[in-house]
C-alpha cells in the first residue's frame, strides 16, 4: 500500500512577477504590470502506518515522495471491487491488497459457492487495518484509504494453478486530489 499521505495547510508566497523591468527614476510610469503577486500550495509528505495481518514491507520507514500542489475536493474513500469468478481454489491463489497478502486457506476460507467464499473474503479484509469490505453474492467492494494515493493501491492476484479464481476492478474515486498551485 502507498504511504499514506500527510498535507500541511496550504500557505502563501508573496511574488514580485513582473512583466518587465522597472525604472524608479520615471515614477509611476516606470513600474510595470504585475503578472501575479501569490502563489499558493501545500506540501504532501508520505509516513508510515502501522500494519497487521499478512503484512509485506516495514510501514515505519519514511515514504520516497513529496507532492506540491493543492487538495481539491472533499474527501473521499477509494473503492475497488473483487469478484469471485471460480470457487477452484485446488493450486491456491493470493490477493494482494497494498501491503498486505491473503492467501485461499490460511487468511479466508474458500466456502461451498462463490458467494461463500466472498463471504469469508469480505471478513479478512475487515480485519486488515485501514480497509473495509462489502459483500454482495459473489462482489466485493473494498473501501480503502481516501486521496490520491487510495487510487493507488495495488489490487492483484496470483495464482497456483490455471484457475482464475478472481475479477478485479481497480481502486478509484478517492478524494481530494492534489492538483496544481494556485497563481494569484
């Protein structure tokens, strides 16, 4: 899973941007036309987060990135949805879900349908920390973190043998978005 991430208050430069050069021996007709006086945007830092169940990688070490920008929109979670296509888990197969791994047997049960074992899928997720899950027959709908970087979550699946036990829909509709500085 990205680094979750942390956005400090948008602040305000004051810019001297000019159109061109200036001449204080000519009063106000040598002062040019201002371009823009501001400009505004944050700083997103990554950090770390806490992990449970499966867990790959050491959530304590400090993200790789930094965005500029401004957050645009209200926040809100990024979604995914994981089907369960065949209830063939004979080779096993491994979702992965950020940072964490489940594996058919050991973190959920395969039961006697699709819907079961979309069941028994939707349980585990709810245990991993920052994730949710909704079932309905054989989808299920994962709610993950919100902002830019809950559209990222790496969302696969792996399997032992030639079964394709699962269709995956990517994470999307996480707000805000961090989009350009503001130009004043």
């Amino acid at each position: 899973m990205p680094k979750l991430l942390s956005g400090q208050k948008p602040y305000t430069y004051l810019v001297a941007n000019l159109a061109g050069g200036s001449d204080p021996s000519r009063n106000s007709g040598g002062n040019p036309v201002k371009l823009r006086e501001t400009y505004t945007r944050q700083h997103f830092s990554e950090i770390g987060r806490p992990g449970a169940l499966g867990q790959v990688g050491d959530p304590s070490t400090p993200g790789l990135q930094t965005r500029l920008g401004l957050a645009e929109g209200e926040s809100t979670f990024a979604t995914a949805v994981v089907t369960v296509s065949d209830n063939t888990f004979s080779a096993g197969a491994t979702l992965y879900l950020g940072e964490y791994e489940l594996v058919s047997g050991d973190h959920f049960a395969v039961g006697g349908s699709t819907a079961a074992t979309a069941a028994n899928l939707e349980a585990a997720i709810d245990l991993l920390d920052g994730f949710s899950a909704a079932v309905v027959g054989s989808d299920v709908t994962i709610t993950g973190p919100g902002g830019q970087t809950g559209n990222e979550i790496v969302l696969e699946a792996a399997y032992g043998g030639a079964v394709v036990n699962f269709t995956i829909t990517a994470f999307s509709g996480g707000l805000p978005e961090i989009v350009g500085p503001e130009l004043g």
